[in-house]
C-alpha cells in the first residue's frame, strides 16, 4: 500500500533518526496543514509515493545545506526565489524541463532549466476595516513606522518565508550606489520592530488579531484572506505606492536524488496546468501558468491584478539576504 507522509516542523528536526522509505518521493516543502494535506492526498491519488517533510522556508534551507555531504530531498518544491536561487548556485540542482516548462513566461524560468515557478505570491500590507478606517489605513510599507500604528501590526519569526520576504521589499528602498543597505535603511527597520508586535510563531500571530491589538496584517495574499476567515472579519488589500513585493515559488529535483524517474514524473504532475488550477480553486493562489490561470477561478484571475508590483532582482538580493536577516536577529530584533 502506498503511503503519503506529511510531518510537521517539529518532527522534522529528528526525520533524520529515521531510515527513510525506500520506495518514496522525499519532498521538502514549507507548505504545511491543510495545502500539506491537499498535496499528500492529490499525489497519492495520481499515483505517486511521497513522503512531505514540512517546514519554514528558512528552516529547510538551514536544514538543505547541513544534509549538503547526505542529501534527504529528493525534490523542494515551495520555496521562494531567493532560496532556490542560492540553493542552485550552491550545486544542489540538476536540470530537468517539465513539459508545462515550454509555456512559463521567461522570469518563470532560469536559461539552466533547474527551477521552474508556478506560483504568483503578493507579499500584502493590509488592514482591518473594522478596526481601522480607510483614511486611516497606511498607504506604504514606509509608513507602518508612524506613530499612530504602533503596536498595530505583527512581523513574524525571521525563519519564515513570508518575514523574509518582506522584509527584503523594505530593506531594498534603502541601497546605496554600492548594493547595500544604508544606515537609513537600517534604523528604518529598528523603528519597525520597536513599534511592532513581535509574533515568534502563526498561533501567537492570530492571537495579537483575536485581541483585537492588531489590526494592518503583514502577510502573503492567501494568508491575509485566511487569517480573515478565521477571524470572520473583512479585509482590504493595499495596493501600497512603491508597488508590493511579488515572490513566485519554484520546484526542482535534487542533484543527487536515487529517484530520479519519480522525482520527473512529480515534477511533471505538479506543474501542470489541470492541477495548478485545482489548487487554485482550493487555495485561491494564483498560478503563474498561462493555462492554468485561464482555468482558475474568476476571484484568483482578479487577484493576479490586485496590486503592482515592487521592482525587486531577487537573484540580485538572494546573496545579501542571509547577512540581512543575521544582522536583523543579532541587533535589532
């Protein structure tokens, strides 16, 4: 009988004391709970044998390069682009071209066919109107460090995906002539930490909103309607000036995985348009896909044009990031 794991972040600290399956796909993911559970029961479904190990994005790619010398993954799939770009600089990669590949619009892509995107994921500022009336709603990242939201939005623990990267649409204002953050940009984010409430995991998160302490949410598009839903309250999205920081979450098969037919055959089934848009429908991503979005629902071929866009050459970024963030814990947070 096949058999389709998914392990939370705190098992997977110690996945390693485990002999693995043999005859399973091992899939490193930050997807986790209900998409998680989506994914396991899809794949089994079409046939293939995986084995999910969840957990933060920053968490994995920790995790990524300690099995450098004994790799575990065989595929990753959902991580952000900085993450993927520096794991497929660092050789963990191999390149592999899914039939849906052909039709990726090019930024999707990179010219070595090893991560392929497919989803649209806008990093959101948003806010409460019940809470918090439309005039008075930021319209910016920069100006969440005014006085009258202190203590109105959360930033979440750095080893996420989402905290990362929004962090990275702040800091990138900032460069100076050199490609380095300014000190500007630097007592920027000391005043948006001072001025926040700091959440070091997605329940304590919830919880400064279920207070009713927060109110503008700091957060990936299908995050924010999540977090409403489980609120029962209504949200807006802002369409913020300077644009909004648009990450897309890429696959690739490991350089040394034993399962390479598998790991295609995973690879071809997830992209595909069929199963892009059904996870649309279920989730409300948004695919980057052609085809799959032309067979998303109505409300995620909206989305796709809720807010512009922030300039940002996250490959650029991928090699600053680390430092960023490790600067980020070790004085400021």
């Amino acid at each position: 009988m096949k058999l389709a794991l998914v392990v939370s972040s705190a098992v997977i600290a110690v996945a390693t004391a485990f002999p693995a399956l043999a005859d399973a796909l091992t899939i490193y993911s930050p997807q986790g709970g209900e998409r998680a559970a989506w994914i396991a029961e899809q794949a089994k479904a079409a046939g293939h044998d995986i084995k999910l190990l969840n957990a933060g994005g920053g968490e994995l790619f920790d995790r990524l390069l300690a099995e450098r010398n004994n790799p575990q993954a065989d595929v990753v799939l959902g991580m952000v682009d900085t993450s993927m770009a520096l794991l497929k600089k660092e050789g963990f990669f191999q390149s592999y071209s899914p039939p849906w590949a052909k039709d990726l619009p090019a930024r999707y892509k990179d010219a070595e066919d090893m991560v392929h995107k497919f989803w649209q994921t806008p990093i959101v500022l948003a806010y409460y109107p019940d809470r918090m009336a439309d005039a008075e709603a930021p319209k910016s990242w920069l100006d969440l460090t005014r006085d009258e939201y202190k203590g109105k939005y959360v930033i979440g623990a750095t080893g996420g995906q989402t905290t990362r990267m929004y962090l990275a649409g702040i800091l990138v204002r900032f460069l100076d002539a050199d490609g380095e953050v300014s000190d500007d940009g630097w007592n920027f984010l000391r005043k948006l930490y001072a001025h926040a409430i700091i959440a070091n995991d997605a329940d304590s998160q919830t919880e400064a909103f279920k207070s009713g302490g927060a109110s503008i949410d700091l957060n990936w598009l299908g995050g924010t309607f999540k977090l409403a839903k489980d609120l029962g309250a209504n949200v807006k999205v802002i369409d913020t000036e300077g644009g909004t920081p648009i990450i897309s979450e890429g696959i690739a098969i490991m350089a040394k995985t034993d399962h390479l037919d598998e790991a295609k055959a995973f690879v071809d089934w997830w992209g595909s348009a069929d199963v892009m848009a059904a996870y649309a429908a279920k989730f409300g991503q948004v695919p980057v896909l052609p085809e799959a979005l032309a067979k998303s629902p109505a409300a995620v071929q909206e989305n796709a044009k809720l807010v512009k866009a922030q300039p940002i050459d996250w490959d650029a970024i991928a090699p600053k990031l680390d430092g960023w963030l490790q600067k980020i814990e070790l004085e400021i947070r």
